[in-house]
C-alpha cells in the first residue's frame, strides 16, 4: 500500500512522512433535510455517488484502511455500490453519530493506524492536500480540524424578538476530516462523560484537555444538506477529478514456437515471441501506459524480470495488478488504444476477440478498447520480421 511519503517526495523527512492513517467516513444519517427521498450519501453528484467522492479521496491519499459507516438498513446497498473497492470495510453504525464514529474505531481496533481521520461523506470534495495538511499539524498538537474563519456576521435572535450582533473574533466553521491520534482518540472517547452525545471528535479531544488545531479548509469541503446544496455540488464535482494519460511501448523477439499472445488471445503460428513472461508484448505496453498514467513506475518495478516467479507467467496479471492499483488511487480507467506493429501474424482476424477480452480483464466496455495494427512496409525490425513493437495509451481518471 502507498504512504504519503511515496506521494510528497518533496516534503521534508519528519515524523509525519511514517505515520500511518486510516479513516473513517460516516455516512450513517437519513439526510431528510436534502430532499429527493434518498439519503444524500447515496445521491449522485458527478454521476458518483456522493459518499464514493471521500472514499475514493482517502484511497488516492494511500490511507492504510478505510471504513465506511452506513445506516444498518443500508449495508446491502453500500456493498453494491463500493463492489469494486475490495479494501473498503462498510459497517453499521449507531443512533447517533457518536456511535457511528465508536464503530468505526472498532473496525480499525485489529489492525491499528497511527492516526485516524474522521469524516463526513456529506463532504465529498476531499482533496489529497487537506489529508496532507492535517497530518502535518498533527506534530503539534493531539488533534486537527479543517475549519474555516467565519466572514459574515453573526446576529443572535432573542426571545422576544430582539437581535443583537455577537462579535465573530476567533470564531471558526468547524470542516472534517478531523485528524486524530487513534489511541489518543479512543481513550478520549471512553473518558467522555456521556451526559449528551458529542457534536464532532474535536470536543472530544477537547474534553479530554488535547489540544486541537485548526488547520484551513476549504469552502469547496462544505457539507451538503439542503436541495440547493446540490446544484453547487455539480458546479464543483467538473473541477475535482483530473484525467490523466500514460503510454507505453514494448517490443519482443520473435522465435521458433507454436504461436504468439497477443492482447491476452493465443495466435497459432510456426514462431512465438520470446521473452521472460508470455512476451504479450500488446499487454505489457497497455500495462505500462496505465502505470505511466497513475504515475507508478513502469512493469519491471513491480513484476522485475530478475524474478523468478514471473517466469512463464500470463501477462494478464500484470495487466490486473495496474488496474487494481487505478482502483486504489480512487482512479477510474477511460479506454485504452493498443498498437501492434508486424507483418505477420495478420492482426485483423484476431481485434475484435482481443478487444473482448480486454474489455473483460479491465471491467470496460468494448467500445473504450481499440486494438489497431499496422507494418513498417519491410522497414526495420518488424518490417524485417525480427520482432514485433506494441504502443499502447490509456487514459485514467483520478481525484484531483
Ligand atoms: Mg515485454
């Protein structure tokens, strides 16, 4: 799994570069004030769920585990919509929102991070920069709020209809994630006194005699709660996922055989291609334009030809494992467009059975895979029929 510090390879060595965080998205409340009759952590805001935007943030940010907390009566539909997202815990949470946040720390009991966020999925547009920030300030105190000045003023209606204007010095908005400790945080909890339900786990903190930072938000982290909220939402939703696109290239020689694989499919022939794995070389350039996209290296670094257990091995594999770490960087892939360049064997027989079957191995419809070939008109390597060169693109949506 990544840690921040493979992320920020610029920041300075100190504590927080080794901390491990985990965090909890509650997404527990009935959210009747939003309207529409769904609860809003299930309403779609950029054509994504509105609790899927933090989970996918919190993954992009290589959280060490993340737990999602949803209403008892909506554990079935949550594991249908986070189906793809294997290393996301959902459970039920509580009455309150205090005892959703309990849950979620109980999850995380059995394998336990250094730190902890907590956040509302209320909130979708989490970027990797807030979870940064908030680690940081963690070096100086027990906890971390993102939390914004208030600028308007602020007038208290009384009783009687009198209104008076209360001074906003010092006063804040308070945001999540909030960032804790985790230790520090589950014995703040059990020592709350429990007369009333806290309203966030900074008070928590707070009560415990921690000190709490105030780390500055953001006014594109707001909670939403009203119908109108939503509007805003979409306007944000366009801005806070990038696209981004990698290639790759790869060649292999050919030799005597029974056949080539290309593309995942077997083509019967006198020759193969040789090389460590099953030399797809039509796989291993679409695998590294998918690492090139996420920026994860190439396919040595993570499958190294000095390795033995890659002998031999289906190149799908390796094609999966990019796809699985688009997937843990809360990314999603686009469509992807392969070039095979050869005399022989002939391509065309075969596009549309490679197509299909990477469709199938990268969960894409047909239409978002192009496989394409063409020759170098005897020209060089392939034109010579030495060997045959694949380039591949892909492009890739991740958060912001
Ligand atoms: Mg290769």
């Amino acid at each position: 799994m990544l840690c921040l510090s493979s992320l920020d390879k610029t920041a300075p060595k100190d504590q927080t570069d080794t901390m491990t965080f985990s965090a909890i998205v509650v997404a527990a409340g009935s959210g009747s004030r939003a309207g529409s009759g769904t609860p809003k952590q299930w309403r779609e805001v950029g054509a994504k769920p509105v609790a899927r935007w933090s989970v996918e943030a919190f993954f992009a940010a290589g959280a060490k585990s993340i737990v999602l907390v949803v209403p008892p009566g909506d554990m079935h539909l949550a594991e249908e919509i986070f189906r793809d997202l294997k290393d996301l815990a959902i459970v039920p949470g509580g009455a309150e929102r205090a005892d959703s946040v309990s849950a979620g720390l109980s999850a995380l009991a059995g394998d336990a991070p250094d730190v902890v966020m907590i956040h509302d999925a209320a909130r979708p547009f989490l970027k990797m920069v807030h979870i940064q920030a908030l680690l940081a300030d963690l070096k100086h105190a027990e906890g971390a709020i993102l939390a914004l000045p208030v600028a308007d003023t602020l007038k208290r209606a009384q009783a009687d209809g009198a209104v008076i204007t209360v001074p906003r010095d010092g006063l804040w908005r308070a945001q999540t994630p909030q960032a804790f400790r985790y230790k520090t945080l589950v014995d703040a909890y059990a020592a709350w006194p429990g007369d009333s339900p806290p309203t966030d786990e900074a008070v928590v903190i707070e009560t415990a005699g921690g000190r709490v930072r105030l780390t500055p938000g953001d006014p594109a982290l707001m909670k939403l709660t009203y119908p109108e909220d939503f509007y805003m939402a979409e306007a944000l939703a366009g801005s806070a996922r990038v696209t981004r696109v990698g290639q790759g290239v790869d060649a292999h020689r050919f030799g005597p055989g029974d056949g080539v694989w290309l593309c995942g499919v077997k083509i019967a022939g006198e020759r193969t291609l040789i090389g460590h794995s099953d030399a797809d070389a039509g796989l291993h350039a679409i695998t590294d334009a998918i690492l090139g996209a996420i920026g994860e290296g190439d396919i040595g670094d993570h499958f190294p030809p000095t390795d033995a257990q890659w002998k031999g091995a289906p190149s799908h594999l390796f094609l999966s494992h990019a796809a699985e770490l688009v997937r843990r960087k809360g990314g999603k892939l686009i469509n992807v467009d392969v070039t095979l360049i050869c005399e022989r064997p002939k391509i065309k027989p075969h596009r549309q059975a490679m197509r299909e079957t990477l469709a199938a191995l990268l969960d894409l419809p047909v239409d978002r895979i192009s496989v394409k070939a063409t020759t170098t008109e005897g020209m060089g390597y392939t034109g010579r029929e030495e060997g045959l060169l694949a380039q591949a693109i892909a492009s890739v949506e991740t958060p912001a």
